[in-house]
C-alpha cells in the first residue's frame, strides 16, 4: 500500500475493504497498538494504579486489563470479517442512519478528546523538561508561550500523518515502537537502578486516589475508548492477525508503561516520603529522577503517535457523516476538520485546576457513551444475530438495507442504548453503595445488553437467523478474494 495514497480506500460506509487492500500483518497490527498503549496517559494511570498498592496493580495489569481487552479484540474480529471500518458497526444495531449519525459523531468527538489529552501531556511535558534541563525562556517569553509551540509542533506533525493515512501511520507505528522499546528499556533500568526491587514490591500506600473498583471502572473505559479498533483491523491479512495483534499490542504496550509509571512514582515515594496523584505526571516524575533527555523523546514519539492513529480514526468517522448517495465524502477535508479542531481543544486542560480533574471528568463523560454502546454492539452480534451480519447490507446505505430499521433507525437498539447510558450516570449516584462494591462498568454492560435482548423478545423478533445464510454466502465470496 502506498502510505500517500492510503486515503483513496477510506469511503467509510460505501464498500468494504478488498483482499487486496488488506496489507496488514501482525507484527503491522501488534506495533500499531503497542504504540497506542505504550503512552504518557497509561504512564499516568500507572501512577494511580501505585497508589492503590503493589497487589492491586498487578491484579489489574495482568487479570482484569486482558480480560477488559477480549471484547474490545471482538470488535476487531468484526471488523477484519466484514472489511468494515469501526463507525459500520454500529449499523445492525441502531440502524444505517443511526449508526451513522451517533457512531459517527461520537467517535470524531471522543477521538478528538484523547487526541487533547495526549497533546497536552505531551505539550506541557515537554515545556516542564526543557525548564528542568535549564532551558530558559528569555525576556518577554513565558512559560505559556511555549506551551502553545509545543501543542502547535505536536499537533501539526500529528495532523500531516494522520492525513497520509493508514500507510504512514503504520510506517510511523513500526519506528516510534522501535524507538520507545529503547528510550523505554533506559527509563525501566533507571527506576529499578535507584531503588532495590523489593522495596519497591513491598510498598505500601495508605491513602489512594481510587478505590480498586474505581480503577476498574478506568480500566473499561481506557480500553473501550480505543475507537479506531475497526479502522485498523480491517486491513488484517487474517483473523489471527486482527484479533491477536490488537489484543497483544494494546495490552504489552499499556502494561508496560503502566509498570514504568507505577515504580517511578513507587521510587519517589521512596525517596521523599510523600506521594500524591500528581506525582504520576510524567513530566514531574521524570524531571525529578533526572531523566529529561529520555522523558523528552519518549513523551514525543508517543504523543505524536498516538495522536496520529485517533486522528485518523476521527476522519474516518467524520466522513461517514458526509455518507450519502450521490455525494462523494472528501478524506482531505475531513482530516483538515479534526486537525484543526484537536489544536483547539488540547487547550481545553487549562481551565481545569489540574489535569488530573480534566482527565477524570474526561474518563467519566465517554465511559458513559461507549460502555453501553460497544455493550448493544456485542450483544446484537454475538445473541441476536448469532455471529453473522448480511455483509452487503451491512455497506448499503439505503432503505434496502437488512439494517435500515424504521426510517434508517432500530427502535430497539436506541431504546437500550438510552437506557444503558441513562443507567451509567444515575446509577452511581443513586445507589453510591452498591456502585462502591460492583462498580458501574459491569453493571451497565448487563443491563444494557440484557434490555436489548428483552426488547427484542417483547416486540416480537426474536432471533435473526434468516442472516446466517447470507451472511456466510457473502463470507465465502471474500474469502475466494472476490469484492462483496
């Protein structure tokens, strides 16, 4: 695939990816999400993580983060079947125009949301370093001004790669995950040189931040928000590579950083006998340990990086709002829209008293959207329709459509999906207890799913096996290399 022209296949909605754009092997798809995961934000969380002790850090780093990813890699799977970019597959379950229009707005939104987090992390992290380094202003120059230089310079880069698509994305996935294999593997054997092992294994915190169910909560929430799962797996060679490079890559990648980030500030709180949530900064914690120079390229590889795959994921979803018969959707535009908009809002941090109010409050906004939402997605595909979609359907955009529902929208998945979001931001505050022993996570995935299915009953469906035989005569077309 050639990088610049990568854009030419990315007519969200209107046809599926080819065999032959399928260009993606494992080692492709494993970088690509080892770079997303190895980030400053799953540094941070790790931070937060710490505070909460060595034991529960480790049971969510290595029990419940695999797990939380398994149904995420689902969608995946979907995904690389059909040849179909994330925002399509919300269509069975809300419709053609529904799918469309809330998939397609949410995500452009939430991915342009954690392009802001990691521009600004990476944006101040990189003004706090310079500073550290002795680096000095000037006259005239404030702390402020090169903050808005760093957000200009990162989100820049990350626009124009965005913009050439999932070919340079995949050529930059392949270097930044290289290079922060290096730069990471120096900060790991700095953190463990300054402190004996066992003590930081023996650390104990009295005070967290979160409580373990909390951080559970972020945990469903960091992974499900990876939106661009689709956009990506459905350039997969195979379906080992799509499910098991996805689910490989986020999780070594975020788990790796996420121990990084929680012995370093474990270090500090070693070293100066206090700790707090701040100190999961990456910037204040590397500055503190005296690692700039490496905090420095770290933080910018992985922001740029990172950022880059949003952005495209955010375009992606953008130009299935410009999806309509007779209309061709214009790539280079939408691209330019998010770009733009992810410069302005990586300002948006500011107004909040820390950032780590603006990243809870961020965390709390989206888990509300998309916990219920990949919840109906998964319980329409895997209960309903049995693990079969009618794949030509599933790409026409007009009232022919299986999933055209009434008058392009399903009744019943908008109903659940009103439901579910409706169950994540009262729930909690009506019932504080119960949610302080189960957390909201769990719950609202089940209620959701479980109204979907009851809805489905009470309307009188029932199941959507008539799919299946089409849907596995659409499969074995593609599979034979043949266009659907």
């Amino acid at each position: 695939m050639r990088f610049w022209s990568s854009w030419r296949m990315d007519h969200t909605g209107i046809r599926p990816v080819s065999p032959s754009e399928r260009t993606y092997g494992f080692f492709d798809l494993f970088w690509n999400w080892f770079g997303d995961g190895a980030n400053a934000s799953s540094w941070y969380f790790g931070g937060l993580l710490a505070l909460s002790g060595i034991p529960f850090l480790f049971w969510n780093t290595f029990f419940w983060t695999p797990l939380i990813i398994l149904p995420w890699a689902t969608l995946a799977y979907i995904a690389y079947r059909y040849g179909a970019a994330t925002v399509a597959l919300a269509r069975p379950a809300l419709g053609v125009r529904g799918g469309d229009l809330f998939l397609g707005v949410a995500e452009t939104v939430v991915q342009v949301g954690w392009t802001t987090v990691t521009t600004y992390i990476g944006s101040a992290s990189i003004v706090q370093i310079w500073k550290g380094s002795g680096f000095s202003a000037g006259a005239g120059h404030t702390d402020t001004f090169f903050l808005v230089l760093a957000i200009l310079l990162i989100g820049v880069l990350q626009g124009v790669v965005a913009t050439l698509g999932p070919g340079a994305i995949k050529i930059l996935k392949w270097i930044s995950s290289l290079l922060l294999l290096g730069f990471g593997g120096v900060e790991t054997y700095e953190v463990l040189s300054r402190w004996n092992l066992s003590q930081i294994l023996s650390y104990r915190h009295s005070a967290p931040a979160f409580s373990p169910v909390q951080l559970v909560d972020i945990s469903f929430i960091n992974i499900w928000t990876w939106l661009q799962v689709g956009d990506f797996a459905r350039f997969s060679r195979t379906r080992t590579v799509a499910v098991w490079g996805s689910w490989l890559g986020i999780w070594f990648g975020q788990a790796w950083f996420v121990l990084v980030g929680a012995a370093g500030v474990i270090g500090l709180g070693l070293a100066s006998g206090h700790l707090s949530a701040d100190d999961s900064d990456p910037s204040r914690m590397m500055a503190r340990l005296g690692l700039s120079g490496v905090a420095l390229s770290v933080i910018f590889l992985s922001s740029v990086s990172v950022s880059a795959s949003n952005l495209y994921g955010a375009g992606t979803a953008l130009l299935a709002l410009q999806n309509r018969q007779g209309k061709s959707p214009n790539p280079t535009r939408s691209l330019a829209v998010v770009s733009t908009v992810q410069i302005l809002t990586a300002f948006i941090p500011l107004m909040f008293t820390s950032f780590i109010q603006y990243f809870i409050a961020f965390l709390t906004t989206i888990g509300g959207i998309f916990i219920p939402l990949w919840s109906l997605v998964l319980a329409d595909y895997l209960f309903y329709r049995k693990r079969n979609l009618d794949a030509r359907s599933l790409f026409d955009p007009s009232f022919h459509s299986r999933y055209w529902g009434k008058g392009g929208f399903n009744p019943a998945g908008f109903f659940a999906l009103g439901l579910g979001i409706a169950f994540y931001y009262t729930v909690p505050h009506l019932f504080p207890q119960a949610v302080h022993m189960t957390g909201v996570a769990l719950p609202t995935i089940l209620w959701t799913g479980g109204t979907y299915l009851l809805t489905l009953r009470w309307v009188g469906e029932g199941t959507a096996c008539a799919l299946e035989k089409d849907a596995n005569e659409e499969w074995k077309l593609q599979k034979r290399g043949e266009d659907v």
